[in-house]
C-alpha cells in the first residue's frame, strides 16, 4: 500500500517534470500541444528507435527465456504427443484454444483505433494507432502459434488449408476451423499490409535521418522511394483508406468466426446466438485494455508524454469503459437466453461454472470484466496512470479467464454425464506454452519498437497541423466577433 | 530403375522387408526363437499360409475350465484373435472377455521361455536333458508317498496321463486345487440331487432366485449361463423371467437382477427356510424344520422386510416352474453347507427338481472326467508340507501362493519341500519358490483335451490343438513333458509314442467307435475331430437322486457384532480376473470392472452410509485388517453392499507373473482366516472379520466412471421401463 | 486442384437431414443393442481391443482419461439412489449400456472437421481417415456421446504398448494409429469391406448374418443386433420396424403416443438431430416384484 503511495508520488513527479510547459498545463483538456515543432516530434520518434538501453536488452532475455520455455515445452510435446499437455477425452481442447482465442480479440485494438476511429475522424488515434496496429499484427502472430501448436499432427497443417493439389482434394469448407484458418491469415496478412502502408512516410522520414548501416538499406528499401510528393499523398491517402474500408468488416468477422468454432457446434454453453457479438466485444475489450497497458508503458519508457497525452489516455480509457459495459450486457444476454431456452444441458453448464469446480475462475472472469471496469467510470482514476495500469492489466487477466470458462467447462461437463470429468487442470505444458506467448509477444513487439517508429510522425503533425489550423480558426472568429 | 539411383540389392531390401511387416513371425521360417528377424518371402511360406486370407482352427479355450470351444483366426501363421465355436452346444460362438484376451496369454512377452534351475532369486538356464535327469534323481532318492503333485482343475488325456505318471512313480499325492471353485455347493448338490453339478435350466424358468450365483459372471460356465439368461429374458410367451438376487455384495449377476436384496452376510439359509416357510406348501419335516422362520425373525435375522419375504413367496408360487440357485456367496460361511442345504432345499419345496434341475450327463470315460478339488485337498498337501512329508513337489496350473489363505502360511511350509518343480507359463509366485522351472507351451500352442464339468445337450470331449507353430522354440507341452517323465519310470509302454500328440491320437483312435468314428479310417475320423474341434457324446445320462428333507438342517443364529472386527470381508471374485491367473494379460487390466468401472487397481468396496460413519471417502488408502493379516486398497463408495460387509475384489496384487500383474493393486487372500466349512472342511471364503481404518493417504481412483457417477442427470440415455409398460410379444 | 472435384466429391455422402440426399442403397449399416439382454459383462469391451488394434495405456494414463476403449459399457444407478426418499441400495440392480460410435446419419463430427478427414461412406458409416487427420480433435469436441478417441501419445512406438510377441497379435486388416489422429468405433469396417467383396465375387449383397462386428459376435447374451438396414430381410431391420423407430425422423411413435406404446426401442439424443444408426431397446423390470 504505502509502495503504492510512493510509486504514485514518482509519478506525479514526473508528471511535473513533463516538458510541457506550465502555462500549457491546463492542457489537460488538450490532446496535444499545438506548438509542438515538426523536428521536435521527429527528433522525439527517432530518439526512441536508437540504441536501446541495458534495460532493454535485460528484458529481451527473458522475453527470450520465456519463449524458449514454450519452445521447449512444444518440442516435448511434439515428441512425445498431445498426451503431454494433460489433455484428455473429453478435455479435447485447453489452454491452447483459450489462449488462441484471448491473442486473436487482443488483435482487434489496432484495428479499432487505426481503422475504424480513421473513418470515423477521431484525430486523438493519431499518436497512439501505430503502436496498437503493431499490437494486432503480433497478437494475431501470438495466436498463429496457438493454432499450430493445438494440432495433433502439426507437421500436416496443411490439410485444413486450401492448396494445390494433384489429387484434387480439398478441405472440408463446412468447418469453422477452415473459416477460422482463412480468416487469420486474412486477417494477418491485410494487418501487415496496413500497418506497413500507413507507416511509409516514416519509413522516409528514418531514411532521411540515417546516412549508413543496414538501418538506412532497410529503410531505403521499404519506403519505396517516398518523396512526399503530392502524387504520392495522394495515393497513398486512398489506399489507406481503402485498407482501412477492407479492414473493418474483416475484423468483425474474424472474430465472429472465432465464435463460430463454439457457435456452430452443438454443444451445451457453446450453441449460443449471440456468441459472434459477443466475441466482437470481448475481443474490442481486451485489445483497448492492452492498449492502456502498453501506452502506460511507452509512455514512460519513450518519455512519450507530448503524444501520448493524459487526454488521450482519458478518451481511451472512457472508449474502453463503454465496451466493458456492452460486454457485461452480452454476458448478461448469454446468461439469460441459456436459462430461458430449457435446456438442461446448457443450464447445467451454466450452473456448474457459477457453483461448480470452475466457480473462483467464473467469478474472477465476472469481478476482473465487469466489476473491475467500474472504477474506470470514475473521472479521477481516468487519468491516474498506476490505477490505469492495474486496472488494464486486470481487464486483460479477466478476458483471458473469460476465453477459459467459455472453453473448458462444456468440455468437463457436455452433454455426456458418463464423461463428465470436474479435475482436470492443465498440464505444465499447457502453461508453459501460454506463458511462452507472452514472451513471443513481448519480443516481438520489443523489436518493433527499435525498429520502426511505434508513434506515427507524420499523423502527430498532422493532428498538430490540424489543431493549429483549429485554434488560428477561432482566434479569426473571435476575433471576428470582436 | 537403375537410372532412378535404386539399385537392385536396395529395391529388394524395400519389397523384402514390406512382406517382412507380415511375415515376421513364428510360421517355422522365421527365426524369432534366437530373437533375429529373417526376412523370408513368401515363396518360402509353409503351404497353409495364403497371404492376406485368414484361415480358422477350432480349438478350446484354456482361460476358465467352463470348456467353451473356440474358432481361431490365423493370418499368416499368427493367431490373431479367438471367437466362439457356434457348433459347441456350451458357448454356442460366444464368449466372454476372458476368453478373448486368451491371446494376451499367449502372445504374453513375460512367458517363460527356458528350463530354469533357481539358485535363490537367480534363474540358470539349463536344457531339457538336464532337467528330467534332475527330476529323475530327485525322484530316486525318495519313496513314493513322498511325492506330490499340486494342480489345478485338470481332465482329459492329461488327467490319465498325470494319473499314470504318479502310479509309476507310486504316489498317490494327487492334490487338485481350485481356489474358487464351489465345492461346497458341490457337496451340498451331491446330498440333495445325487449329483455334484446338476444341469440348470435358466431358460426355462420364470423366476430365477439366486443366493449369491454369480452365474452371469463367474460361475461355473458363465458364457452359457449368460445364453440361456438371454432366453429367460424373452421368456416363453412374452412372459420375461424374473431374476431375483439375494447377496451381500452386488455380483454382476445381482446387477442384472429385477429385484436384488441385501441380505446380512451368512444368513441366505435363514432366507431360503423363510421362503418356505412363507410358501407354505412344506410338509413332513420340512415343515417342522422351517416351522421356526416366520417372517418376524427371519426379517429380524437377515434384514430382509417381511414384505419382500411374502413377495418373493407370492411369486415363485404363481410363475412355476422357478429355479432357486446356491451360489458362491451362500457357501462361504462356516455354515456354507447348511446354506446351500436350505436353498436346495427350497428348489425342492416348489418342484423344481426335475424341471429346471436336471441330471447331468457324463462322458462315458469317467476317468476323463475334471478333477475336482479345493482348499481340503491344499490344506493337507499344506500339513504335509509343514511336517517335511514331501521330498519331490510338482506344482501345474496352481498358484497357492497367490492364493492360498495367508493364516495357512502355505509359501513358508512350501519351503520345506525338498525339490519343487513347477511347471509354468510365466513365472508367477508359486514359480519363484520352486527349484526347477519348466517352460510350458501356451494353451495356443499344445495339444489336448478337456472334458467340462458343466455340459447340456449330452456329453462332450473338447479337442485342443495348436493354432500356430510355437512362439518360444525351448516350451513344451504338459503333456509332451508328462510323458517324457512318464517314459523314464516305463519306457516299454509309452515308446511307441514319440510325443503327446501321438499318444494322444492314438488314444483316440483306440476308442473310435465310442467317440461315434465307427465306420470312418483312422485319418478321416481324426481330422474330422480336429476340424470340428469337439467330440459330441451321447453321454450316459444319470438320474436325481435325492430326495427332499430337512434333516440335519441347523443354521445358526448370525452372531452378534464382533467390536474388534466389525466388518465381513467379501472377496469379490470378478469375471475377468477370478484368481489372478490372468491378471496378467492386460485387455483384462485395463476393461473396467463392470461395476465399479475401476481399472488397474484392487478397491475396497464400502456402503456409502458405512463410509459417512467411518469418515470415508473416495480415494481414502484404508487399511483392511483381518486377524491374519492387512492390506492397503484405495476406498470405493458402492451402494451394492451391505453395510456391514466391505468387499475387495481377487486377481489383483500380485508380486510376480510379469510387468501387467505385478505391483498392481492387492491380495485379499492374503488376509483370509483359516475358517472352514464345518461339514466339507472347504475354506469359509467369506468368514474374515475385519476392521478398516483410515491411513490418510489419499489417491485419485482410476476408473472409467465420471465425475457425475452413476448417474444420468435427467438425460434419457439407459432408459428403465417396467414389464407393465412394454409388450414384448410383438417384438421381432 | 478442380473446382468440379470440389463440387462432386467433397462430403458427397453427408447428410444435413437423411432423407434430403440420397438414399442408402444397398446398404445401410446399422444396429441395435437389447439392453434387457446386455449383462455388462465387457467382453464386447475385449473384443473390440482384439480386433481393432486399440492399445492398453496403462494406469496412470487411463488415469488421465486417455483409455482408448471404443466400446465402453457404462454403469448407471437408479436416479433415486441414495438420496433423500430414495433407497439406500441399487434394490433393481444398475443400467449397462453399451456405449459406441453412434455413426450417425447426420453427425456433428462431420462438418466441423476442417480436413474433411470425418466422412461419410455410402452405405452409412461415419469413416475416420486417419492419413488426412490433423489432429484438431474438434470432432471429438462436437460429438454428443464423447466416443472419439484420440491418439494422445505415440503408442506403437515410443509408448511400447505391444512389447515384442505382442504385436504379432496386430490385426493386419486394420491399421495401427500413430499419435495425434483421432479413432472410434467403424463398425469393424474391415469386415464389412471383406463380406462385400466375398459378396461381389459371387454376384450378390451381403445377406444378413454374413457379417458380425467384432461385439456382436462376442456377445454372450446376443445382445446386439448387427446388419443391414435397408435389406428388409435383416433382423436389424426387423426389429427396428417393430419398434417403429425410423431413421430419418427424430421423434419416434413410442414418444408421441400418449399412455404408453408398448415399444422399447429409442435412440440416445434424438433431439439433438444427429439420428444415429444404434437402436437401444430399453430395459426391463419386473413391476410385480
């Protein structure tokens, strides 16, 4: 408690110290300082992407220690079978699918704040999107993993795909699993896309700053030759948008098709309506929640705070508030359709997860997604960063329980009392490779950061520009009406 | 081809060693024997070997003693799996899950597969020669009577055989040992039918009552039991029989019951007499004798209602003919054979005799026939032990070991045999005591013959012939080895038989005639009984003797609780593993118990109210503690038990016999009391008192059963329904 | 790779609803099992491990629920048994019930498999490819009755299930499965492919009794009936007629009548839609004891 207290105090040091000057303090309410100069925001984004600190290197090694230990736990399990991971019939699926499923929503952040809030002109995305789209695109990796690592026979993925072959066999398209594999790789590659397309001016820009070493090669070669010219704005404005246009209905349905692996089964707790809505805003929740916790952490590790503003934060956290309500509200929707369809399996289902072996992990799942969430309704805790930072991480501990309870207890307790099986605990593999996840992605998402720009330059200034532009506009009209 | 960069010797290899996935076992070719695999093809295959075509040999099967005559299927000189042979008149093409893993008995990679002399715990191998010269010296320094010969239920040529090796060795030491097999009842059958094993009608009964027959499970011939218990169920004219089942312990035939009663443990003779009593019909002297059970004590006495006594009166006096059967549960009390006295009794009271209880029919080689025998018979090989009577010791097809009862102390007596040879199919306990060991060739693999103790439809003589070659190069058959020792003592007779098979056809031929071959050659006759696998009798039938009376009827009064041993100890004899012969064949192991659903594991069957009172749970260690001893069993709450009665099942624990029995579980017989029938001097199975105590260890109990039991929640998936609301005469 | 393989021959032979498509013709494998007559003796249990190749796994991995038993026999008590107002004691023994693959005429296994490694064959089974199995088990995590197995460990190999001499025991008509597929029952497929092959070469289908399961042919009891559904000779189909349960519907006569029909003869789940090709008739109690 009192480290608490001191921790909270060197924050509201820092926050003393932020260079924003005192008389633009009030800023609070501003998104972003206007006079910010252009070179200042490059110096700032570039600074970021320059040799990185012990620290850094620290944490890379036990994001790698991490990731070896799945690494390890794979090859045991690829050794010896699925076995290994303490699966079992009825307990066909596990951790794997849960976790699947927690990388895959974690994705949505990115998608949301670059593509959806850019149609929609929410010009506070703008300092925060690049980071989020990086998120979705090595979330979306993370899961990847998870699909393969589930397969009992690995080493033959590639039978659930569609590729050439002689015999003209095809997979079976009635699977969900089938839908499920298109939709990733869909979804992954049009990320990738994305995220590279919208980050080619900056790419110019770190050319332009670099005069040798395989930094400058690299940039040279993926900013394919950007000049800025206007042809060039020009076009890449619509392919933007146009990828932005292509990605939103993507990521819905990406998601709903990861419901409908559940959905479209027959399954008691899984044969539900409203699972694809479900899933979409579960998916929404835990991504904004993730991108609390990593714009929390960008932001004091980049000293980030001229971008990545409290009032930035404040509208990501209410944004986030609002989905974690929609999400209670369809877990209230699926609580209420399972007891009035008469069911009795999926009733039991139910009850056995609200009294049942899985109840500390179904009540965590509800405090940690829906109760959890309240404070963020508070306007104080809106902008208190270490409450910001528990809280998110919660939510996300909440999301991921959530994955489980909808995977593991119709498992244990499905339509076949004689199998019913209340013990089961996954093995240390099964945990091992989750934790390893978390490993993968942080080095991933490390690497990123050094070597792209994690804030985007070009849209700061542009959001710089345009509130420039914004204010000169009122000054005229007040002046005007002067 | 060569261009393709496969060269000839390459290309060979890849064709050579695809047939070699199929051809690599025992057809004499191969050479598994000295542990190498040559790749032979097919142009070398013995001529019964058609590639990819299955061909069938008819054999029996060696798993129980019920005698059920087997179909195996071979495919390329291996035998792959045994199904019923629908031309026996006992298991009619079935059989049961024992029967079936007969090939785990055979295929079995702990087999023994060389003579052994045992110095301690250390085996050298040595050569046949060696081991019947051995035999032969040991034999030479001892007198006759101070010969032994321990085995289990054998018949057939071997029994003659066996019987002729002894008389030239002149002993008369002979003991049969059948740890469970129902020789009190036998007595019992004896006294009040003439004839130790009547011929029930199942299927003509509409009611069956049945004190603790285990006949669906493991009761004298289960597999055909089980037929005729398909048939009754039909019943004749839509009406289904009734099977009522009065026992302790919830056999898998009290499972099966219409109505099952939890009777207090020792009083089904109580029962029986009450039934009479309130039947009714008794006069003379049974009806003095049951004059005493009314209702009020009898319900008193065995905690039955009086109600259910007046039902099961009410019944078996409307639907007749009925059949009342005394099984294993009724005959293991100091007064088993008062018992099963009563419960004949009570057959003969309602008429039975005659009409569900038949005469049994014989071979007409009586000295063919079983022998038969219990714990009297290993009791006084034990007394004998004990006194160092016996010199020479020979063990077949017993373990007594595994499953003598711990009070008789029988492996320390054994050690004061002089030279024990066991002979042995794997090393099992009684093996490892032995001196010498000699390999046996598995039931697959020899020749011979079997005459059940249970037969309808006439009489007949199984035949056993190999179903392929042998597996292990150094076995031998018992009774290519009973003849060989045979020879040594009178060489003139038995020379002209180069081995078993030969004595064995030869015997036979010599009585074709009466084996129905009058008429046919030699060879025709004898591979006409091969191919059939059976010999078909006539058989002499023989006749009910006794006759209905209670005289010498006393049954006890239950005895009050005992406050240091509370509890009665059933050992529960379950049909897959009955007295561990086959624990260790591991289909067997791994198929649940049918009514715990428990694998792998000895449990120790409790009352869940019993379990509430001595804090119980699933999974708790207890410790079983009887005056002779104490062993250790994971706790299962059964509802099929009396409340002052545990049960643990038999086969399991055993300390030898291969890698699938050994360290499995534990051995009630370990703990059993030395109590025995006061009139037969059979060991009382059921007498052990015992108290359980909890050890505080605790284990996950492995079983197939989930986590919501036995029950169905509210799903309609085994659905019940009552004779009032189906009619089963329309049924196809 | 053609789009017109695509459209004839993938899931050519599955049925959303079985009277929709095609019709079985001439075969259609089915069965039924008394449940009056079964004992739950297990030998059907046994025999199917003989026939079928299925590997014991030992006791802590049976433990683990890994037992691979296609055939299991269940064991359920009386709902009234020892709870409040119900009897102590199991007074009308307990309900075996076999418990199998259901092959199921529109089976939730089928569609959701994505490498199409779960089909059906035209006479009506619900094959497993073992070659095309990837492992995903979601088969297994739709299949109602929970009667996929899957091969958790490598058990002809590295598990060492059939030491040497046991493995000489090995069906050669059915394959050994290697870790990471999934198998259930097939209604002993190699059978069934040998009976129509000795039929074919005599110009004729299969009759009735031709053909026994590895279970059916065990069974002590006779409890199960095995055959050929649409062959009107068939003691399968006689008694599924007499039981006037029919394939493609999922409510049956004996459940709409009011006041009782007479009949016994149901299939588990019915109103899950899978219509599975196993009939149980129900068992019976004497109501006068």
């Amino acid at each position: 408690m009192e480290k608490d207290t001191n921790e909270s105090a060197a924050w509201t040091k820092r926050e003393n110290e932020s260079p924003i000057p005192k008389h633009e303090r009030r800023a609070s309410e501003k998104d972003i300082r206007e006079s910010i100069a252009w070179a200042k925001i490059n110096q700032d984004v570039l600074k970021s992407m320059e040799t990185p600190r012990k620290l850094y290197w620290v944490i890379l090694f036990f994001a790698f220690a991490a990731f070896s230990v799945g690494v390890g736990c794979e090859v045991y399990q690829y050794q010896n079978g699925m076995g290994v991971s303490n699966k079992n019939n009825p307990h066909a699926w596990g951790l794997y699918i849960s976790t699947f499923i927690f990388w895959i929503g974690m994705s949505h952040s990115g998608t949301l704040l670059s593509a959806i809030l850019h149609l929609m002109h929410a010009d506070w995305r703008k300092p925060i999107f690049r980071f989020a789209e990086a998120l979705t695109t090595f979330s979306l990796m993370t899961a990847g993993l998870f699909v393969m690592v589930h397969l009992g026979r690995l080493w033959q993925f590639y039978y659930s795909v569609p590729y050439p072959d002689e015999r003209g066999l095809w997979p079976n398209f009635q699977s969900p699993l089938l839908w499920d594999a298109m939709a990733i790789f869909t979804y992954l590659s049009s990320s990738i896309l994305f995220l590279y397309i919208g980050m080619i001016p900056d790419l110019a820009i770190c050319r332009d700053h670099l005069h040798e070493g395989w930094r400058k090669n690299l940039y040279t070669w993926l900013s394919l030759g950007w000049e800025g010219t206007d042809r060039q704005w020009r076009n890449f404005r619509v392919t933007y948008l146009t990828i932005a246009c292509f990605l939103i209905p993507l990521a819905v349905s990406v998601h709903s098709i990861v419901a409908a692996d559940f959905a479209m089964s027959q399954q008691p707790g899984w044969h539900v309506t409203s699972f694809p809505a479900y899933f979409v805003a579960g998916a929404l929740y835990s991504g904004c929640s993730a991108i609390i916790t990593l714009f929390i952490i960008l932001r004091y590790v980049f000293k980030f705070e001229e971008y990545m503003t409290l009032p930035i934060l404040k509208k990501t956290v209410r944004l986030t508030f609002a989905i974690a309500m929609i999400w209670t509200y369809l877990n209230a929707v699926e609580f209420a359709s399972v007891w009035y369809s008469h069911d009795q399996a999926s009733k039991d289902v139910l009850i056995q997860k609200v009294i049942g072996p899985f109840a500390p992990f179904w009540w965590g799942m509800i405090f940690c997604g829906s109760v959890v969430p309240l404070t963020l309704a508070f306007k104080r805790f809106q902008t208190n960063i270490p409450v910001l930072f528990v809280v998110s991480l919660l939510l996300n501990l909440g999301m991921w329980l959530e994955r489980w309870m909808i995977v593991a207890p119709t498992f244990s307790h499905g339509y076949y009392p004689w199998t019913w099986d209340h013990d089961q605990w996954p093995g240390f593999v099964q945990w091992g490779m989750v934790f390893a996840s978390f490993g993968w992605f942080t080095m991933l998402f490390m690497g990123f950061c050094k070597v792209f720009p994690s804030v985007s330059m070009y849209e700061v200034k542009e959001m710089v520009y345009h509130r420039k532009l914004h204010l000169k506009k009122s000054e005229t009209a007040e002046q005007g009406a002067h | 081809m060569i261009d393709s960069g496969l060269d000839r010797r390459d290309f060979l290899k890849v064709l050579g060693w695809g047939g070699a996935a199929v051809a690599l076992s025992g057809c004499g070719n191969t050479s598994v024997e000295d542990g190498k695999e040559t790749v032979v093809s097919y142009v070398e295959a013995a001529d019964y070997v058609i590639p990819g075509i299955g061909v069938y040999y008819n054999s029996t099967c060696a798993q129980c003693d019920a005698g059920c005559s087997i179909n195996g299927r071979v495919r390329e000189g291996r035998v792959l799996k045994l199904e019923g042979n629908p031309a026996s008149a006992i298991n009619r093409g079935r059989t049961c899950g024992l029967g079936q893993a007969g090939v785990q008995h055979h295929y079995n990679p702990d087999r023994v597969r060389e003579p052994l002399l045992r110095h301690g715990d250390k085996n050298e191998v040595i050569t046949w020669d060696k081991a019947y010269a051995l035999i032969a010296e040991k034999l030479s320094g001892a007198k006759g009577d101070e010969v032994a010969f321990l085995s289990g239920g054998v018949s057939g040529h071997l029994k003659v055989l066996l019987g002729n090796y002894l008389d030239s060795i002149g002993s008369k030491n002979h003991f049969v040992y059948e740890a469970l097999a129902p020789a009190v009842v036998r007595a019992a059958n004896k006294k009040a039918y003439g004839v130790e094993m009547p011929r029930y009608n199942i299927n003509k009964a509409k009611v069956v009552l049945s004190f603790g027959a285990d006949f669906l499970g493991a009761w004298v011939s289960p597999v055909h039991f089980s037929q005729q218990y398909a048939q009754f169920r039909k019943g004749v004219d839509g009406q289904r029989g009734v099977l009522i089942q009065v026992e302790s312990k919830m056999t898998l035939t009290g499972a099966n019951a219409d109505r099952w009663i939890p009777v207090r443990p020792g009083t089904e003779g109580i029962l029986a007499l009450g039934i009479i009593n309130a039947l009714g019909t008794a006069s003379g002297d049974i009806a003095a004798a049951v004059k005493g059970y009314d209702r009020a004590r009898v319900s008193k006495e065995t905690g039955v209602p009086p109600g259910q006594i007046d039902k099961i009166a009410a019944l078996l006096k409307l639907r007749s003919p009925s059949l009342v059967l005394a099984g294993s549960a009724a005959e293991g009390y100091a007064h088993g054979s008062q018992n099963a006295a009563a419960i004949n009794l009570l057959n003969q009271v309602l008429g039975n005799v005659g009409k569900t209880v038949e005469a049994s029919t014989s071979v007409p080689f009586p000295q063919m026939a079983p022998a038969k025998g219990n714990t009297v018979a290993l009791k006084s090989l034990n007394d004998g032990l004990a006194a160092g009577k016996y010199k020479v010791l020979f063990c077949y097809a017993a373990n007594p070991v595994f499953t003598a009862p711990g009070a008789m102390k029988f492996k320390d007596h054994l050690a004061k045999a002089g030279f024990k040879v066991a002979f042995a199919h794997y090393l099992d306990e009684t093996a490892l005591q032995a001196d010498l060991v000699l390999p046996l060739d598995s039931a697959l693999e020899d020749w011979g013959t079997q005459v059940p103790e249970y037969m309808t439809e006439g009489a007949q003589i199984n035949i056993q012939q190999p179903l392929m070659e042998k597996l292990h190069a150094n076995t031998r058959g018992m009774g290519d080895i009973l003849l060989a020792l045979v020879k040594q003592r009178r060489a003139e007779e038995y020379k002209s038989f180069d081995d078993y098979y030969a004595y064995l056809r030869g015997a036979m031929l010599l009585n074709k005639n009466a084996l129905g071959g009058s008429g046919a050659d030699d060879d025709t006759f004898w591979n006409e009984t091969l191919t059939k696998g059976i010999v078909k009798l006539a058989g002499s039938a023989g006749t009910l003797s006794g006759k209905a009376s209670a005289a010498g009827l006393t049954l006890p009064v239950p005895s009050a609780a005992d406050v240091q041993y509370p509890l009665q100890l059933i050992p529960g004899v379950t049909a897959s593993l009955r007295d561990g012969r086959h624990a260790n064949q591991p289909w067997l192991q791994e198929s649940p118990d049918p009514l715990t659903t428990i694998v792998w594991d000895s449990w120790v069957e409790i009352h869940p109210k019993k379990a509430a009172e001595l804090h119980i749970t699933e999974g708790d260690i207890v410790e079983v503690t009887s005056r002779s001893g104490s062993i250790r069993a994971q706790a299962y709450l059964f509802p099929g038990i009396h409340p002052d009665a545990i049960s643990v099942p038999l086969g399991r624990g055993h300390e030898a016999l291969g890698r699938y029995a050994k360290g499995y579980g534990a051995n009630p017989f370990q703990i059993l009391d030395a109590v025995f029938d006061q009139e037969t001097g059979e060991l009382a199975m059921h007498e052990t008192r015992v108290k359980v105590s909890k050890t505080g260890q605790r284990v996950v109990v492995v079983k197939d059963e989930g986590a919501a039991g036995g029950k169905q929640m509210g799903r309609k998936i085994a659905v019940l329904v009552t004779t009032d609301e189906v009619d089963l005469s329309k049924e196809a | 790779m053609s789009v017109s393989n695509l459209l004839e021959n993938w899931a050519q032979f599955r049925h959303f609803h079985p009277i929709d498509d095609k019709p079985h013709d001439p075969y259609k494998w089915a069965m039924s099992i008394d449940l009056d007559a079964c004992t739950g003796c297990n030998a059907c249990s046994v025999a199917c491990y003989a026939e079928n190749n299925l590997p014991v796994v030992g006791k802590e991995k049976y433990q683990h629920g890994h037992g691979m038993h296609w055939m299991r026999i269940e064991r359920y008590w009386d709902e009234g048994l020892g709870v409040a107002g119900g009897s102590d004691f199991p007074d009308h023994g307990a309900q075996f019930l076999p418990m199998m693959c259901q092959q199921c005429e529109a089976a939730p296994c089928e569609t959701v498999c994505p490498a199409a490694a779960t089909n059906h064959t035209a006479d009506g089974l619900n094959s497993q490819i073992y070659n095309r199995c990837v492992g995903s088990r979601y088969c297994s995590a739709n299949c109602p009755f929970k009667v996929r197995y899957f091969n958790w460990y490598d058990y002809p190999t590295t598990d060492n299930v059939w030491p040497a001499e046991m493995n000489q025991q090995l069906n050669p008509d059915v394959t050994v499965r290697s870790k990471g597929v999934m198998e259930k029952c097939t209604f002993c497929v190699q059978r069934l492919h040998a009976a129509k092959g000795t039929a074919k070469n005599e110009g004729r289908l299969v009759h009735d009794g031709d053909v026994q399961t590895a279970c059916q042919q065990v069974c002590p009891t006779g409890a199960i009936t095995f055959g050929n559904l649409v062959d009107h000779e068939s003691k399968v189909h006689k008694q599924w007629q007499s039981q006037q349960v029919e394939l493609d519907k999922d409510a049956q006569v004996k459940d709409q009548k009011e006041g009782g029909s007479g009949l016994r003869g149901y299939r588990i789940f019915e109103e899950l839609r899978p219509y599975p090709s196993v009939m149980y008739l129900e068992r019976v109690r004497e109501s006068a004891i």
